[in-house]
C-alpha cells in the first residue's frame, strides 16, 4: 500500500453503536514524530514500509489527517473502579479512528474528547513507550493483548505534577468493548444493551450465534477467554495493578498496561500500583478479581437471558460458580507446560503447589527459577550455582519432579515456555528515563530481546536478572 487512499476502513462500531459513543476528530500534534513502529503488525494491516515511512502516516496516526472515510470517535463505557461503580467514564484521553482488517485503530493520549470531563486528554511519553514495550512482549508470548503499531513523541509538554513530555500510541485490538461498555449500555436502555451484545457476538463469538440461548452463550464464552487469560499472567508473574471492569475487555484481550507491572521475587501478595491500598488487585487476588469483574458483566445480561429475571439469575450464575474451577484447570495447565509435566493429575498439582511454596518461602525469582530448573536437570549448571541453592527442601522436590517427567528432552520443552527475558522493572525505568531525555538506546534493545523472549543470548546476562535492590518498586497509573 502505497498511500492510504488504498487501504478500507470500516466504522462499524461507530455506525451501529452511535447513541453509546461520541465523533470526535482529533486535533492533533504538529511536531510529533514516530519514535517506535512496528512494521511486523503495520503488515499484517496492510501497510508497506514506504507507508509507515513516509510523512503521510506520521500525520494521520498524529492526528493531523484522517484516514478516508474514517469516523473517529470516543467510546462510552462506565466501571467498576476499585469496587466503586462510576456510571460515566468512556474514553477521555482517546479516539477510535475505525477498523482495518476487523482490528481497531485507536490513538491514545491524543487529547480532549467529550468524555475527558476535566482533563486533557493528553498522555505523558513514558507510559506510552511503556505501553509498548509490555504489549509486545505479551504477544511474543502468545498471550492474547492489544497490540502497538506506534510510539509518538509529540513534542508538546503535559502538566501533571511536573511537566512532561507528550506522546500518543497507536493502539490496535480486536476491539475495545470492555465490560464496562456493557455497564453503560446498561445505564441507557435494554435496546441499546441488546444492540451491543449482538454486535459483540457477531464479532467476537460468531460461532455462537444459532446456539439456543447464544446471549448466555455469549457470558460462557468471555468467562472462558477471561479465565484463560488470568491464568496466562498468573503463569509469568504478571499483574495488571487496575482490573476494574473497563479494563476487561470481551474479547479476551489484555488491556490497558497502567500501573502493570511483573513480579521478581515470587510472593503471592505483590501488589505494584501506588493507589491500590488494600491489596486488591495483587497477584494472588487476581482470580477473586476475575470472578467479581464477570459477576458485575453477568448483571447486565439479565435482561436479555430471560424474561423472568430469576431464571435469568439462576442461569448465569450456575455458569459464574464452573468459572473458578475452569480458571484452575488453565492455571495448572500452565504451570504444568512450564515444569515439564506430561499429565495433571493429583501427584502433578502438588509437584506444582510444592512448587511455588518453595519460591515463596525462599524468596526466590519467579522467571529465573525456571530457567534455572531446566539447567539443572541438562546438568549445566548445579543446584549449589543456581536460585535454590539456600532451599532446604528442593532437593526432595526436585527427585519427586524428576519421576513425572521425560527427562531427554524436558529442558528444551520448559525453554519454549519460560521465558529468560521478561520487562525487568528496573531495566524497564532506566530505559524510559533515557528515552524520555531522548536516548532511545536501551529502549530499542529490550524491545528487540523481548521480540524473542525465550532465547537467550550472550553477552545480555544482566538482561534476564532481578533488582539487586530489595526497595519496593512502585507503578502509577499514565493517566
């Protein structure tokens, strides 16, 4: 694709889903430039180099010029916010351009929308290159998450509680319907929560469409992908910090890379984000989380299940009470691949809760434990030379893991699965730092170790360590 008159942008949601949503035609950024592209996603858009190169896109996805035909809006949604519900929220720091190849082409942190209330719209640069350095990372691993086509620097400052300076993501997703959309939906009238649901099914759950009641096949099928997700993260130490129902997105996709943050050493009551008090959205509770987020979603259905609002209950939530359990199926599915165990039975689940007892009560890291398991038994490195020397009880762990699995060829397994690279916090706050002050050295490197997190690579060593700091690092929201 040469220029962009050549490429079709469709506007669905802006189309079916008018009275939920706001246009909005970005005013833009003179002086942004790109600091990151992602010419592997632009592609699989159907953008060519010379279009992502060019002076062209820079001004579109700066919101300067508009796609052909685009209809740009801001989406409403409201949320669950820390358990509180706030009926009016939506996007006020960002604008829906339209769909290319059925993914949404968002700019976030591209100014004032009619949902901004007092803000300005704008984002701070760090969160934004933060953003997507996490988000590509998540893909790498095959986890499922929005995506980032662009990293602009807009060479405009924000005020927060410094000045900053300015930046915009591209944001692509297969959409950005959260359960927070159907809370609002909510709020206005059944026929307009019945024109969302339909409209997500008929893009997320197509299949489900025939079935007999496909709206309470349509709440079975995002607790699946939720509880399949939530058991991804969990499976790499990854915690969100805000799982409030806007950051829940129907299609299954991990969204919204606030306060997000991987933990180090494993402990089950890491919490990263700087307003989260209480502990609520900690790695252990993110399961709970989980359940409560699809109990709010599950609310919003109950007109449409049934005309009987009891039977509407009584049917969602015998589907909410075999979601916890499913979510333990994928959880240790999970850690199963990652320790190498061919089966999951009785023997296996307490090989893994052995397991993570021995990285809490030793305080060791999560991500090199792994890989530091699977040198052991390929004998390149010992049990003295590795993360569990000081554990009195691996040993005896480790000759009962021994006899469940294939040990010819266990290590190149767990290697595929456990990545030696993850978006180390402190090597993650040393980037931004420089790339905010204009070096974007390290920023360009973690990128490219994290394209490819399970190899690893000489000479890059301090890549794969934890903080030798034992301060507790503190996330905060980009907003």
């Amino acid at each position: 694709m040469k220029n962009s008159k050549n490429l079709k942008i469709d506007n669905s949601y802006a189309e079916k889903l008018y009275e939920i949503s706001e246009k909005c035609p970005p005013k833009g950024f003179k002086k942004a430039e790109i600091l990151l592209r992602n010419y592997s996603l632009a592609k699989e858009l159907g953008f060519d180099k010379s279009f992502v190169d060019s002076d062209e896109c820079l001004n579109i996805f700066a919101g300067n010029n508009l796609l052909e035909n685009s209809i740009p809006i801001a989406q409403g949604y409201s949320g669950h916010q820390f358990g509180h519900f706030n009926p009016q929220l939506g996007d006020g720091r960002a604008i829906l351009l339209g769909e290319i190849n059925k993914m949404d082409i968002q700019l976030k942190g591209i100014g004032q929308t009619p949902y901004s209330r007092r803000g300005d719209g704008k984002s701070a640069l760090s969160p934004v290159l933060r953003e997507y350095m996490i988000s590509e990372f998540m893909h790498a691993l095959k986890i499922p998450t929005t995506r980032s086509l662009f990293a602009m620097k807009t060479n405009e400052d924000v005020q927060r509680e410094t000045t900053l300076p300015g930046g915009v993501l591209t944001r692509i997703a297969k959409s950005h319907i959260r359960i927070g959309t159907f809370e609002y939906a909510r709020t206005k009238n059944i026929q307009i929560l019945k024109t969302l649901a339909d409209y997500s099914i008929d893009r997320h759950y197509s299949d489900l469409k025939d079935t007999d009641n496909k709206y309470l096949s349509f709440f079975a099928g995002v607790c699946d992908k939720q509880a399949s997700l939530v058991s991804k993260w969990m499976s790499i130490g990854f915690i969100h910090g805000v799982m409030n129902t806007d950051n829940m997105a129907i299609s299954g996709e991990t969204i919204d890379y606030g306060p997000c943050a991987f933990m180090d050493k494993y402990n089950p009551k890491t919490v990263f984000s700087s307003i989260d008090h209480s502990g609520r959205y900690s790695y252990h509770n993110q399961p709970a989380i989980l359940i409560w987020n699809l109990a709010k979603f599950a609310e919003t259905l109950i007109p449409l299940i049934d005309e009987d609002n009891e039977i509407s209950i009584k049917k969602l939530t015998e589907i909410l009470h075999h979601t916890m359990p499913l979510y333990q199926e994928y959880f240790y599915k999970e850690f199963a691949e990652k320790l190498g165990l061919q089966t999951i039975d009785n023997k296996n689940v307490k090989i893994i809760d052995n397991y993570l007892k021995i990285l809490h009560s030793e305080s060791i890291d999560f991500t090199l434990s792994f890989r530091n398991l699977a040198k052991i038994v390929d004998k390149s490195i010992t049990i003295e030379d590795s993360v569990f020397s000081k554990s009195g009880v691996f040993t005896k762990w480790y000759k009962s893991w021994k006899k469940e699995i294939n040990i010819s060829n266990v290590s190149q397994q767990m290697n595929l699965k456990n990545p030696c690279y993850i978006p180390r916090n402190h090597l993650i706050e040393i980037a931004l730092k420089n790339g905010v002050d204009g070096d974007m050295t390290k920023i360009n490197l973690i990128t490219k170790l994290l394209e490819s997190p399970f190899i690893e690579k000489d000479g890059y060593e301090k890549y794969t360590m934890p903080s030798s700091s034992d301060e507790r690092y503190i996330t905060y929201c980009g907003t």
